[in-house]
C-alpha cells in the first residue's frame, strides 16, 4: 500500500460517522457484505456512507460505477438526498486528500440510484435489438388492465372461442380448442362464474409469473409434487392402527362390549372385526377411514363414561382427535380422479387466460412489473457482460425480495468482477401479498455467515437510534419469547435483540421517558345473564366493544397532551430537545382500515382531533356514484335511470325529491299505454336544463371526461349541495375521478361510451380502490394509518388497535406453487349431486403451509408495529366473554394480545375498560371522565379524513399561483429547486443567498458600517466569523462572496430607499423598521404562517419588501409577487383582528443586482386585498383536492420541465 493510498484511508476514515459494527459494514472489502438492520439502526446512514466510502476510497471509480437498488420512489428519492449530502459533508471535511469528491458531487445525478423496476426499465431501453420487444414499450396502464381482464370474463362466459383463438399462437389456440371442448369445461364456468375464473388466472399470472413461472408451465401442471407430500404422510395410518390398538381399545373394550349405545355400536364392529389381525398397508388405510368415517362419525348423545376413556387414553379430546385426523386423512390419501380432473380444468384455464394476457401486451407494447424484472435478466443472459459495468452494487430493503428480482440481481453481481452489498431485517418482512420470498434473504445470511471472513461478511446492527431503552427491553421480552426457536421456517435465523447506543445524548433522551413505557389496554366484548334461560346472551357486538376500547385510549392521548408530556426532539433548537407532546406526535396504527369508523365514533365522541390515512371505499362514496351517473347520462342521454339519478343528485342543483314527482307526472301525461319518457318532459319544461346537458355531453366528446370534470370543479355552486364539513372530501373525490378519466384516455383514447362504461365497471368491481390521500402538509392531529402504511416511520406515542386478531388461512381457492391452482372442494358437477361435500387434498396440503408462513408473517407485522414507537408503545384489543360461564376467554395464542400474554406469563397488569353501562365512570380504569366542555372542542376542532387545510404557507400559495401542477411536484412530491430555496440563489455558491440574508437581517444600512459585517483582512475576517450562522460560514470564508454582496449592498445603500432604511435603523426617523419578521395569522378558520424579509412604516403606509439576490431570470418576479400579496393580506388581517390602523401596504421585490431605477413598488388597493384573500382561500381548498392544471407559459422557466408529466413544452 502507498503512503498516498495511507493518505487517502486515513482521510476517508476521519470523514466516517457511526458506531463500531456500522464502519465495519461501510468500509467492508469482502465480495459479498450482508447487513441484518434492525428497526432504527441507522441502515440509511450505512447505506449512504457506504457509497461516498467506495468513491472516498478509490480516485477511479465514478457514481455512474455504483448501482444502489431500492424498492420504492420515495426510498430511492431519500436515498439521493442522503447520499448528496453526506458527499457534501465528506467533500468539505476530508481536505486535499479527498478533492476529487467535489468531481462527484457535481455528478451525483448521473448516480444509478432507483427502484430496481425503474434500474430494469433502464436495461431493457439500453439493450438495443437484444430483446423482441418494442423499444417504445411501457407500463400498461390501471384501465387497460381492469378492462382486458373484465374482456377476457365476457369472452369466457359468451364461449367466444373464435375471439381468443385470434390473439394466440397456433399452439395455443389449439390449446384453446381443446380446453373449450372438454366435457366439463361448461360446467367449470357456470359453477364459478367466469369474473371469478379471470380473477384466479390475473392472480395467477402475477403470482407465479413473479418466481419466473410461465403459463406453459402451469399447463402442463402435474400432480407429481402433490403426490410426493402424500407418500410423506403415510406413517399416519401406522400411527391411528398402534394408538388405537395398543391404547384405545384395551382401554374401552370392555365397555364397548357391555353397552356401547347407538353412537358406539359401529365403533364397537370395527374393534371387533380388526381384533387381533396383522394388517398390511391397504389394511391399515381401510381401518383407518372406517374408523374416522363410521366408527366416529356422529358423537352427538354419545355414552360420556366411554368417550371420557377414549380421550384419557388419546391424551385429547376425542372430538378434537377426531377432527384433526379427518385432515391427516386426506393429506395422506392420493388424490381421486375428480380432484385431478379439477386441478387440470382450473390450471388450464388460467394457463390460457394469462397467455392471453401475454399476447395482448406483446400487442400492444406494454409492460407488467414481472415484465421488465423478466426481460432485464433475458438482457443479462444474452449479455454476461452488462453488470460489468458496475463495480459496486447496493441494494435496500433486501428482505422484500422475490424469486425474479433475486435472478435479476444475480445477472448483475459476480465475485471477482464487483461486490454486492445487500441490507435488509428478516423481522421486518412483511409483503408478502406481494410475492416477496424471505427465503432469498435467509439464503445469502447463511452464505455470509458460512463464509465470514473468507469472501463475504455478515454484520449486525442492532443499536436502536429510535426507541427508549426500558421500551426496546419490553419489545425484545415480547418478541424473545415469541421467536425463541427462531425466526421463519427455513430462514436459520434466530432473533437479534435490539440495544441502545451508550452516547451522552442518548442518555440524556431517557431522562423524560413517559411511564410507563408499555401498556395493554383491553375491552371486553360485554354479555348479559338472562335468569330465565339461564344463558349468557350473545351480547355486545364487536364494533361497540371497539369504540369503547377506542374512547378509553382517545381520553389517556387527551391526558397525555394536556399535561405536556416531554417528547424528545432531535430537531429542536439549543441544547434542551425536550418539548411538549403535541397532537402529531401520537399514532394509532391497525391492521386493516375496518378499524376506521369505529376509532372515528371514539374519537370524536371525546373530542380528539384525528387525521385518517387513505380509505379503500372510494368507489362507495356517494359523490363518486353521482358523478359516474352523470357520465353515464351523458353517454346515453335517453336512459331514465341515469337521467332520474342525476336529478336526485346533488350534482343537479335540483331538490331531492324532484326525480320522483318528474317521474310520476310522465305517468300522469300517458302517450296511449306508454308513460311520456323523462326526457322529454325536461326537454319541454326545463329547456335550459336540456341544454345545459347537451352542451356537457359535447364537452365531454370533443374534449373528454377529464377535461369535463375539471370544468366542474371549477364551478362555485358544485359543492353547495353538500354539508360544509364534506366539501372538500367531495371535492377531491371527484377530482380524483377526473386523474382515473385521464387515465383511461391516455391509453384508451377520448370515448364518453368507453370511459361511462370503465367507470361503472370500476364502481361495481373495484371495491378496494383508494380514495385520494389529502392530508393537510402540516396538520396537527393524532395519525390513524394502517401498519402497512407506517412502516418507515416513527412516532413518540404509538398505540397499536386491533392486537386480537389471528392470520386467516387462504381463499378457497388459491395459487400455489407446487400444485398450481387449488381449490378447496370439489364442485357437484363432478361427484353428483348425491355425494356429501368432497374436500381435496391438494388445497388443504396447500393451506398447512400458506397457514404457517401467514402466522410467522403475523409475528414480523407486529414486530414492525412495535417498532415504530419511539417513547410509549400501547396495545389494544379485545378480550371474548364465555357464552358458557361468563369468564374472560384468554387471547389466541396466534394473536398479539396472546403473543404478549405468554411471553409476560400472565395479564395481571393489563387495563380493562369499565362497561358501557357505566355512565358516570371513566371508561377506562385509570382514565379521565367525562367528555369535553364546548370550550375544549372549539380550541381542538375534530380533524377527519379528509384532513381539512388548516395551514397554508406563503411560498406553498406563491407556488400554487404560479402553476398548480409545479406546486404538485413540490409540495406533494417535496421536490426542491433552485429559485424557491435561500440556499441555492446567487452565483457566489450554494450559500450566498442565506448570508446575504443574514447580512441584511443584521446591518443598519450605513456604506460605513459594512466593513463590520463583510470585512476585508483574515483576521478581522476570523473575528466576525463568531457572529456567522454555522451553515453559511463556509460561504463567508470566500473573500468573492463578501466582495460580491457588499458591492450589492453598498449599491442599495446609495439608494433612495437604502437611506431612508439607515435612518428607520439609527431611530433619527420617525417609523417602525422590522427584518426577518415570521408571522402565523388566523383568518377564518385558515392559519396563514411565513415570515417576511423586511417592512417598515412611514406615515400612512406599509413598505414589505423581499430581497433577491439573483436575477429576474432566474427568480421569475410573478412568483415572489404572489409571495408579498399573501405578506399584505396577512398583515391586513393581523392589523384588522388587533384593531390597529388602517395603514395603506406597498410591495416590492428588491432584485439587489438590478438598478435602482428597476425596483417598483405596487399600491395594493382595497380591492387587490380582496382578491388576495379570496385567492389564499380558494388555493388552500384546491391545493388538497384540485386538478393541478399547468399554466404552460410557465413551462420555460420551470426547473421541472423535463419531469412534469403535465409540461407542455
């Protein structure tokens, strides 16, 4: 090693932040580097130093040699942005050793940093003519997709052979033929119905395709791995034979002989008949299913003394036996000629359908996910050499990996050509409903560990930046017990318990941790004694039991924020982080959105305002009914349905009951027998109605749907028909419904007929679609989301709802990927309508195993609940009543509740919500009482989803009134650029706008004084470096910045208006002068927030100015205007509501490069306050829930031109 390469080392390793086992991983130079990050242990700090390390380490290698592969948007986005700034970090700390880093920076944007759906899309474009796909192919859209599956379900119920015939190949249209022929390939799909069998084959497709599968695959599907599993199991029939004979029947012989009873005579025959033989195997099954089938068939009535012997001597309940060997049976028993014969019609079936839907995207240029996972790895097959191109691979997230991503990622790393760096938590996986294989991670742990030191290496985080250290203990008792023989079939893995760093900080965040830490809150679901029955009644339905639950915890949140609980936060200015606990700093999260009504009754029975993540009823809600109904009209104007329901609307303007009386007049004015049709009664009573519709009908063909429905809302009268407290969830609801119709035509093309028939489709059979998310940007509410939807992210106060729950098994019928297509039982048309019910063995094989990887999901799903919390964890479920003896029936061992009763070995300490009839008790044990006062509810108003704007910035409203669809991209995709961020303006560096700022803030606008602020000489220099803002002393440091701003300054000075400000300064003035003023202004209902650069008042009138320190150009000046008139009307409103004078407000923006003679400064008139405040409110409904229209003479100057999926450039 040379003493330059020393050189380059020891800086690098100067630059390197983090705890012992975190540099390990950065700086590791093994092939292949496997990091197990547990929750909070600064996996994206390892991540992102491990790629500036590798650029530290080495002058040669450039960004565009690294790939980092994430599995989101929004974590390669991150991942940038953290990568960018700890180069700017090293860049600035690591000296002359490490100069070529500012060569990086400068390129960081050609970095290979994205999803690897994105990286794969990436590959297919480079490949050239290496594939024989399109190069002009994309991602299929959402309604291309629903409407050729919805096509593929009509052609399969009309028997349309000759229409899929025409888009197959030869082979498969024979195919095609052949299964359309069977002898039961009718009764197939009358039984199931033919939406269902395009379902099970769409599923099919995106299941199995996802492991690499093909449809020719699952053609030829055989029954030989089933068959296998059944050789496997049958060492059970030799089990029923011995512990019948060698213990059961010894036991009850002689009872069996002397009264067996009815239930027990058949039983007491097969004892006799099997008595003393020595059977061979077919014997040993025929006594068997003679036994489960007949002997023990029906125990109702049955002898209590016999069946008490029976189960002492089986060391179980008989009937529990008995059950569980009915399964053993039939996963030990070959399959009959039915089941096979089902399993060969529903795999072929779905074999066709997703050949189909493979031919139709070769056909029409489109691509699934699969898809471009799948034609990546055929480029790095054909091409060996591709992943050459990197020396480094980095890939996030790796737990979440499946089958073809894994081959990809193999395509590209290969020992002695680059290294592989994978991070990822086995305990965090839970996307499987995504087809993620956790085997894939556990794979190459063991190789890591197998080869430590020798080619790989294998390292643990396992210091928790996140969570206190009493709760991290509670959460590592919990999930120690769960996982004690470790985590997942097959993985090898057992659990990593979490630790705590030993900083001095880290010790400091203890000292106000919340107690306790931990805490299980329960509700019973309440029954009743009736005397006369004797019974407990069935009793207090489980959605009452939940709102109670759910009132105690909204009151314990209520208690925690009004007595101020310490809330540690690292963002927090000086040295204290401590701070109340605001309402945002607490999280309800639960597993399904069911648990949203019932938590929205509790909440706001007590007053606590709460935010709800997205809801899946969209296509529920009555406004997105309507306006379907609308379309539909539109497209079929003489349908009476349509036109009554459009009238009943609110959406017609007409009262509600007008529909009926309209329709019942048609009746009463009778054409001979036939009613007069509605529309022309509207066409002659209501002609400017008719009209009117006429006129949205032709909107909608020339212009299409989207267009139409975004003309609606910009009518002021659309949302008068709806309570106030809905508006804007109507509003963005059907704003949501003008991006679907934009969807379908930008793949589908601009059809009334074909988008009224997509979305009455849409509203019939997609149940789960999700509404739009309109979260205000800054609300302060309690988050409810599901555990899904947190993983990533962290709270001080978490409560998890819904703790009682147990995994489901599969659907009755499923994809598997040993026998295919399963389904549970066998339909009529197959055994005869005579036989009772017949279950298959394959499904059921299928199930034991889908059952025990959803319980060891479930496990990792609350484990990832858990660890969200960062100071208070509370758990909440609810706890059954026995019908029987009305005592408390402990949880299920399988749920959360059960998970924590075990591992605490009791629940003596858990907190049980007092009964509903209770009126004048708290509702929980140590909780308040009472409900608020009126005050308490005026001063925390509900916050339901949608969240309403209560806060509206003054750079978010500039922006949105320069072009909502940038506002869109910045605000909704929280994308920086350069003219809206203090940091980037100017030319003297990335922070010369920020100190000449402060520079302004501070100086008295005398050309003497300057020197003071901006001095010339190094030592002088040093000395006002003490008075400089940490952030921009680097940007002081350079004597061109200084002497760049002071001659823009010195040349305001000179101005007119520079020496009136010297004057307001020195206080020889009469006037009031203020800098860097930040305001927060309450105007009906609308909290206005921003902070001035600089005003002044002299005499009658309000001088606001803001300073730029670029040119126009580069900072447009109808951006910052828009800024100040949302400056001016804030002021208005301060001065209004404090019954201060009326002062007339002047704006300006102070372009400090430009003449004197170019700074204009605009009057604004009462009317101009008007309109801006009418605009602030207008902006702050649309910007939740509006289209986000582009303003296309923006689009030159927009630094988002090149993305913006609206640019009309």
């Amino acid at each position: 090693m040379t003493a330059e390469r020393d050189d380059l080392l020891s800086a690098a390793c100067r630059c390197l932040r983090g705890l012992p086992e975190q540099i390990e991983a950065v700086t590791s130079a093994s092939p292949l580097t496997v990091v197990s990050a547990g929750a909070g242990t600064g996996k994206t700090q390892t991540l992102s130093q491990r790629f500036v390390w590798l650029l530290a380490s080495d002058r040669d290698l450039t960004v565009d040699r690294i790939l980092v592969l994430t599995f989101t948007e929004k974590a390669a986005r991150e991942m940038h942005d953290r990568i960018r700034e700890t180069l700017v970090r090293w860049n600035r700390e690591g000296g002359r050793e490490l100069s070529h880093l500012e060569d990086r920076l400068g390129r960081i944007d050609d970095a290979y940093i994205s999803t690897i759906h994105s990286f794969a899309m990436k590959v297919i474009k480079e490949s050239g003519l290496v594939l024989d796909i399109d190069p002009a192919a994309r991602i299929v859209t959402k309604p291309e997709e629903e409407l050729w599956w919805k096509d593929l379900a009509e052609m399969t119920g009309n028997m349309s052979i000759v229409r899929i015939k025409s888009m197959l190949s030869e082979k498969w249209a024979a195919r095609a033929e052949e299964l359309f022929g069977e002898r039961h390939f009718k009764d197939l799909v009358n039984h199931y119905g033919p939406e269902r069998l395009a379902e099970i084959s769409r599923y099919a497709s995106e299941k199995l395709g996802s492991f690499g599968r093909t449809p020719d695959d699952l053609w030829e599907q055989s029954a030989e791995e089933l068959l296998s599993d059944i050789e496997s199991r049958r060492h059970v029939f030799d089990e029923i034979w011995e512990i019948w004979h060698g213990t059961v029947f010894p036991a009850v012989r002689a009872e069996l002989s002397e009264n067996p009873g009815r239930c027990f005579a058949r039983l007491k025959e097969i004892c006799e008949e099997f008595y003393g033989k020595r059977p061979d195997e077919e014997e040993l099954r025929r006594f068997a299913v003679l036994l489960i089938e007949e002997g023990l068939s029906d125990l109702q009535g049955c002898s209590r003394k016999i069946m008490g012997s029976i189960s002492e001597a089986l060391g179980e309940k008989l009937t529990v036996w008995r059950d569980r060997m009915k399964r053993e049976l039939l996963m030990a028993s070959p399959p009959g000629e039915e089941e096979l014969e089902l399993s060969r019609l529903l795999c072929r079936m779905s074999a066709l359908g997703w050949q189909c839907w493979e031919s139709e995207r070769q056909r029409s240029s489109v691509l699934t996910n699969n898809d471009l996972i799948r034609y990546a790895g055929e480029v790095l097959k054909r091409d060996p050499d591709f992943g050459s191109r990197f020396s480094h691979i980095l890939a996030d997230e790796f737990q979440d990996t499946d089958g073809l991503q894994d081959e990809l990622l193999k395509g590209l790393w290969q020992e002695g050509r680059n290294t592989l760096f994978v991070v990822g938590d086995i305990k965090q996986s839970i996307y499987r409903f995504r087809h993620a294989d956790l085997k894939i991670f556990g794979r190459y742990i063991s190789t890591a560990k197998e080869k430590n030191g020798k080619g790989a290496s294998y390292i643990t985080l396992d210091k928790s930046f996140r969570t206190r250290d009493r709760l991290i203990g509670k959460i590592n008792s919990v999930f120690g017990s769960v996982w004690s023989e470790g985590i997942g079939k097959g993985t090898g893995m057992g659990y990593e318990p979490l630790g705590s760093p030993t900083s001095e900080e880290w010790q400091m965040r203890n000292r106000h941790a919340p107690e306790p830490e931990f805490e299980v809150m329960v509700s019973r679901q309440e029954r009743t004694f009736d005397e006369g029955t004797q019974k407990y009644d069935r009793g207090e339905t489980v959605y009452d039991a939940r709102v109670r639950l759910y009132r105690s915890l909204a009151q314990k949140i209520r208690e925690m924020h009004e007595a101020g609980t310490q809330i540690w936060d690292k963002n927090a200015e000086g040295d204290d982080k401590f701070r109340p606990a605001r309402w945002n700093d607490f999280a309800l999260l639960v597993p399904k959105r069911t648990f949203y009504d019932a938590i929205g009754d509790a909440f706001d029975a007590e007053g606590v305002p709460y935010v709800l993540c997205t809801r899946r009823d969209y296509f529920n809600r009555g406004e997105t009914a309507d306006l379907v109904n609308f379309i539909s009209l539109l497209a079929d104007p003489a349908d009476p349905s349509y036109l009554a329901g459009w009238i009943a609307s609110p959406l017609s303007g007409f009262p509600p009951h007008m529909a009926g009386e309209l329709m019942a007049e048609g009746l009463n004015l009778r054409e001979g027998k036939e009613p007069v049709p509605l529309s022309r009664i509207i066409r002659e009573k209501y002609p400017e109605v008719h009209a009117y519709l006429e006129n949205m009908r032709r909107k909608a063909e020339l212009r299409g749907v989207s267009a139409l429905i975004r003309e609606l809302l910009r009518d002021p009268d659309l949302l008068r028909s709806y309570e106030p407290d809905r508006r804007r969830r109507v509003r963005a609801d059907i704003s949501y419904m003008a991006e679907i119709a934009a969807e379908y035509e930008s793949s589908l093309g601009r059809s009334l007929a074909g988008c009224a028939e997509y979305m009455r489709f849409a509203v019939k059979g997609a149940k789960q679609q999700e509404e739009p998310e309109i979260t205000d940007e800054d609300h302060d509410a309690v988050n409810v989301m599901t555990i899904h939807s947190a993983k990533g992210l962290e709270y001080p106060v978490v409560a998890l709802g819904g703790a009682e729950g147990v995994p489901k098994g599969p659907p009755s019928i499923d994809i598997s990927l040993r026998y295919g297509v399963t389904a549970k039982k066998i339909p009529e048309f197959l055994t005869g309508p005579s036989r009772k019910e017949v279950l298959t063995a394959s499904w059921h094989w299928h199930e034991e195993g889908e059952s025990e990887a959803l319980a060891e999901e479930e496990e990792r799903f609350w484990y990832v609940a858990a660890t969200r919390a960062r100071d208070k964890l509370i758990v909440c479920g609810l706890l059954k009543i026995s019908g029987s003896s009305g005592e408390e029936v402990p949880p299920s061992g399988k749920s959360f509740l059960g998970m924590i009763r075990e591992a605490e070995k009791g629940d003596d300490g858990w907190i049980r919500c007092l009964p509903a009839e209770n009126k004048t008790a708290p509702f929980a044990v140590n909780g308040s009482s009472g409900t608020p006062d009126e005050t308490a509810r005026m001063l925390l108003p509900k916050t339901v989803s949608p969240a309403k704007l209560a806060r509206l910035s003054a750079s978010a409203y500039a922006m949105w009134s320069w072009c909502p669809a940038a506002y869109r991209i910045a605000y909704r995709q929280g994308r920086a650029m350069q003219w809206t961020a203090r940091s980037g303006e100017g030319s003297g560096g990335s922070e010369f706008g920020s100190l000449a700022h402060w520079v302004l803030s501070k100086w008295d606008f005398s050309p003497g004084t300057l020197d003071e602020w901006l001095p010339e000489e190094a030592e002088q220099t040093e000395r006002a470096m003490k008075k400089v803002p940490y952030g921009v002393r680097e940007e002081f440091r350079s004597r061109a910045s200084r002497n760049e701003i002071k001659r823009m300054l010195l040349g305001y000075a000179m101005s007119e208006e520079g020496r009136l400000l010297s004057l307001l300064a020195s206080g020889t003035h009469p006037g009031k002068l203020c800098r860097e003023t930040p305001f927060r202004v309450n105007d009906d209902g609308l909290l206005m927030v921003g902070s001035t650069d600089i005003f002044w008042e002299d005499g009658e009138y309000i001088d606001l100015r803001d300073w730029k320190t670029t040119s126009e150009e580069d900072a447009p000046a109808s951006y910052y205007e828009e800024q100040l008139k949302f400056y001016a009307y804030a002021m208005h409103v301060y001065r209004r509501e404090k019954g201060l004078p009326g002062k007339k407000i002047r704006i300006g923006i102070n372009y400090l490069r430009s003449p004197e003679r170019d700074r204009i400064s605009t009057e604004m008139s009462a009317d101009m306050i008007f309109e801006t405040g009418c605009s602030i409110h207008r902006a702050a409904v649309s910007a939740l829930s509006g289209s986000f229209e582009a303003k296309p003479e923006r689009c030159p100057v927009c630094p988002w031109r090149d993305i913006c999926s609206k640019k009309h450039v």
